[in-house]
C-alpha cells in the first residue's frame, strides 16, 4: 500500500489498515502519518537536515520501543509498537518504519503556555516533571532486564558534531565539552533516557492547557514519543530542552525532583544545553545572514560558560 507518491515503488508495508492516510508532522528526519485505524506510521528518511543517519536513527528507535512498548505509568505512557521494518535501499528516500498507537491529544504548545496563569503553568510543569521521574524510574529497570546497550545521546551528539565544526577553536570547544561531560558520565548515576524531551515530544489530552489546575479530576498521563534519542545517560540529559520551557521550567525540576527524591544538577543540565548549541551550529554553521552565524556561535560560548567550561 502506497501512503503517497513519495513512497512509489517501496516494498509493501505489512497489515496496514484500509481508509485515507493523513500527514500529520515533517521532522528533520521523519513523517508521520494518521493511518484509517487511528494509528501512526513513521517513516525515517536515509538521510535529512540532522547530525548521524536515518538507519541509525531508525533502528534506535526501533530497538528502545521493541523494550518498552505500552509502557504505562501513573505520569506518563508510552505508545505500543505495532510494527517496524527496514525499506531496502535501491534509491528510496527511507530508511525503515515504525507503526504505533496514537495517543490521544496533541503536544503541549509553548506558545499557549507561556500565557497560561501561572497556577496552571506550575500545576502542567510539575505534572511534566514527575512523568519524567517516572519514565527514568520504570524504563531503567526494563532496560536493565532487556540488556539494551543503546549509548549516550548526548556524547554521540557532541561527536557527530564536533567532525563538522569548521574552525579550530570550535573543534576545541567541542573537546572541551566533551572531556567535561566524559568526567560527569563516569561518576553517574546513569539511568535510561528519552534523550529529546522537547514539547513537541509531550503529548497532553485535549483541553489540557484549559483544565490544568482549575480543581477539575485528576488529568491522564501524558503521552511521551520518538524514542530515537534514548539510551544509558545522566538524569539531566533530559533537560536539555529546559530553557525552551520557558517560565514553566523551574516547575519541571520540583516536579522531577520531588518525584525522584532527588536533585538535579544544574551544572550538568547546562552541559547538555551546551551540547545542543554545538549541534545547532555544527548544522547550521554560519549560513544565512552573518549575523545568524555569529548568534548560534555566540549561544555556544555562552552556554559553555554557563556551564563552567572555559
């Protein structure tokens, strides 16, 4: 079955539902589709405007969710794997495809949230917190059981990276990095990650930027997706995204902390934000407008000094 023409002359993909398939999002290496039956289909491109590649990607993904497929916790669920498969190559634009189950509502919207009050934007940032507590907490010991051997996203990150940077004081500064985050890795604790916790990647059920916090029954757990990330890493890798976040992040962290019995380390989350400033520069660099280049290398310095790597 065709999902549309881009996929003309694939082999078959298995047990696929009848009735029309819908594009929902385009990511840097993926699409996804709504399928008749109300699940998704995933199709990881070979190639895209990310660091690595799409086989790559894809069988990570692949392999976190064949562990821990309808994961359910009291915070936070995982979709159910359906299917997944390889696209033989001879000039196809994937590299393979996952199926799953859809979860209902859509992703938390920054946009929404910034103007929420804030009662509500807490109550949304604790409630995110604890699901990723949760997550760690449940997926740490099934991955344990599983033998799953799925690396740091963030060291992987810093080294894909690093062959890009143009410069040389920018391919120091990625040493650095990655030398300070070696030290942080070896003293743990390591526990198995999403590895992109982005709100594009939280999935609250309808009405939730509406209901959070008016007193209303205890909302479901939030849907958590795209597992291409995820493998063996520190607690903070998955904030590496706060300071998209916005005013909600210091709630996400007493959410975390408060349901892990734990804290965090700050030190350790700028480290991951400063991973993600060198990966936006290595696959940006400097294109665009000069001044474009010179903000995505001035947010590396200064995450870098954020944290404390000189």
């Amino acid at each position: 079955m065709d999902i549309d023409s881009r996929l003309t002359g694939l082999p078959d993909i298995p047990d696929l539902p009848p009735g029309e398939a819908r594009l929902l999002a385009e990511g840097l290496w993926s699409s996804v589709y709504r399928l008749g039956d109300g699940s998704l289909l995933k199709l990881v491109r070979r190639t895209g405007g990310g660091l690595g590649s799409g086989e790559a990607i894809f069988r990570r993904e692949a392999i976190a969710y064949e562990a821990l497929s309808d994961l359910q916790g009291t915070h936070f669920s995982l979709p159910r794997l359906l299917g997944h498969g390889d696209l033989e190559s001879g000039g196809s634009l994937h590299a393979g495809w996952l199926r799953i189950s859809a979860h209902e509502g859509a992703p938390l919207a920054a946009e929404r949230l910034v103007f929420a009050p804030v009662q509500t934007r807490d109550a949304i940032g604790e409630r995110i917190g604890a699901a990723i507590a949760e997550f760690h907490e449940m997926t740490t010991r099934l991955a344990r059981e599983a033998d799953l051997r799925l690396g740091d996203t963030v060291a992987r990150s810093i080294g894909l990276a690093a062959h890009r940077m143009g410069q040389p004081d920018e391919r120091l500064m990625a040493e650095r990095l990655a030398d300070a985050w070696a030290a942080e890795i070896e003293t743990g604790p390591l526990v198995f990650v999403h590895g992109d916790l982005n709100l594009s990647n939280i999935l609250g059920e309808t009405g939730t930027h509406k209901t959070f916090g008016t007193g209303r029954a205890r909302p479901g757990a939030l849907g958590l997706v795209d597992l291409a990330e995820s493998g063996w890493s520190l607690p903070e890798t998955d904030f590496r995204h706060l300071e998209n976040f916005g005013p909600m992040g210091e709630a996400v962290l007493r959410g975390y902390e408060a349901r892990a019995d734990r804290d965090v380390s700050m030190k350790r989350i700028r480290m991951a934000m400063a991973a993600n400033a060198l990966c936006t520069l290595a696959i940006e660099g400097h294109s665009g407008h000069p001044r474009e280049g010179m903000r995505r290398r001035a947010a590396l310095v200064h995450a870098m000094e954020a944290a404390g790597i000189a």
